[in-house]
C-alpha cells in the first residue's frame, strides 16, 4: 500500500503543477486496447494515424538503427507489420509521453529516452527468456523513468541540483530523491500514469521497480524492470563485466528464470535519436 503522506505530497504536486501534461488523446484510446484482448490492428493503427506528427515520430523511430530490419517502413501498418503490434503501441506510448514534457531540457530528456528505450529493451529479452509478458516488461521499461521528467517540471532547480551530486544512472539516485522529497521518480510517475488511465499493471512496474520486497509481491514484471536497469546503469558506470558478475542479483534472477549470462552478455540497440528520420522521404 502506499505511503498516505507521499500520496498526498505527489497529488499536491500534480494540482498545483500548472504544466503538468494531462493524457494525449492518443494514449487514451491506445490504453483503451489493453482492456480488450480481441481489439483489431485497425484500432491502434486509426489510434496512431489520428495524429500525422506522431505518425512521423514513429517511423523515424521505427526506420533508426535500434529498430530497423532491412526495409524501409513507410506507413504505420507495416511498421505493425515488421516490429509487431504491442511494440509499436509501446513505443508510441512512449513517444507520446517524451514529447509532453517540452519545457525538460533536452539533454536531460535525451538521456532519460536513451536510457529508458534500453532499460525497455532489456526487460523485453528478460522476459523472453524467463516466459514473462514481453509487452509489459517492454511498455513498464520504457516508461519507467516518466516520473523524472514529471520532477524536472515540477520542481527543476532542485532536480539540477541533485542531478550534480547523484547522477540518473546512480544506484542510489531513488533513495537520494525520497531522503529530499519524501518520493522517488517511480511513486511520481505511478500517480501520472494513473491519471493517463494507463493498465494497473504498467502503473505497478512503475512504482514497484525499486522496491525491496518484489519477491514477496511476486511482481515479476517489476523485477524484470530493476534487473534490466541494473544493468543499463552498470554499462551507464562503466562497471567491468567483473564487477557486474560479483553484484547480479542471484534471487531475482532465479525468480525470472534468467542467468547473469543472459543479462550481463545483453548490448543496448545502436542509438535511435531523430536523425535516424532523414532517410525517410515525409513528402
């Protein structure tokens, strides 16, 4: 259960945090297919197409060396085609939410995309090897760290501050902003993905990630999340493989049904930033 004081800190925050993004259109009607195991392509593809400049986004994504898979993608069918359903719906989501935060400067929103979209890929081939829910340990990756970007509107002198003495890719960084705020980057971006009505499960990855008592909870899906940024933050570091060896995280990975090998001999995507899109004729 939730901390009621940190509860009642997050929604002060959100009340009174004039810029604070409310839920794009886009996502409401992509959340909206979660809930129906049987909803068409058609529905997250009109979802998507709705929105010319998302279609772009997603296609310059889509056509990066992270992504791309020998053919040029020009309409988001195929791009549903060639990546698969679930994550293009993830991948939109997660542009759509990088991109309502215009006010974060753009090194920091660079450096939480690029980390989220390998933390994201990570948790995916976790969940691959372990026989988890690839789609959620993917969407939950991808968004994990949406509550700093909810921070460094809120409050973006003193996130600068922090940012100088515990860096985004420290282990202790989560512990460093409850110790200063009373809450971390997940319990803030739990209570946002709350209010875009996104599935309570992507809600929970988001707000378990960083817990203790996973195990206990038996919330694969967020241990999934943690062991992959682990090990985003360890490359992040510069952490030798050694080093890695002696720190994984044996009962996780026992409960995941993943080796260290699995996870430590994983390598991020090559870089997906725009200008991947400049081989994409828009006209």
């Amino acid at each position: 259960m939730r901390d009621n004081d940190t509860c009642m800190q997050l929604k002060t925050i959100l009340a009174e945090t004039e810029s604070l993004p409310s839920a794009p259109q886009a996502v409401l009607e992509l959340a909206r297919t979660f809930e129906d195991e049987d909803a068409p392509t058609s529905d997250v593809v009109s979802a998507i197409e709705a929105d010319p400049m998302l279609v772009v986004q997603l296609l310059r994504l889509a056509n990066s060396p992270a992504f791309f898979r020998g053919k040029l993608i020009d309409s988001t069918s195929e791009a549903v085609r060639l990546l698969g359903l679930s994550r293009v719906r993830s991948l939109v989501i997660g542009l759509l939410a990088r991109d309502a935060f215009p006010d974060v400067p753009e090194a920091a929103l660079d450096e939480i995309w690029r980390l989220s979209l390998a933390t994201a890929d990570l948790s995916r081939h976790i969940a691959e090897v372990g026989g988890h829910d690839e789609e959620m340990c993917y969407l939950g990756g991808l968004l994990h760290l949406i509550g700093e970007l909810m921070l460094r509107v809120a409050m973006p002198e003193r996130l600068a501050e922090l940012d100088q003495t515990v860096p985004l890719a420290s282990p202790e960084r989560a512990k460093a902003e409850v110790r200063t705020f009373g809450y971390s980057y997940c319990e803030a971006g739990a209570e946002l993905m709350r209010r875009w009505r996104l599935p309570t499960r992507v809600v929970h990855i988001i707000e378990r990630q960083r817990n203790a008592n996973l195990l206990v909870l038996r919330d694969l899906e967020a241990m999934a999340v943690q062991v992959a940024f682990w090990r985003v933050r360890a490359l992040e570091l510069g952490q030798s493989e050694e080093e890695q060896q002696a720190a994984w995280p044996a009962t996780f990975g026992r409960a995941l049904r993943v080796e260290a090998a699995d996870v430590i001999g994983w390598q991020p995507p090559a870089p997906a930033g725009d200008e991947a899109g400049d081989t994409l004729p828009l006209a």
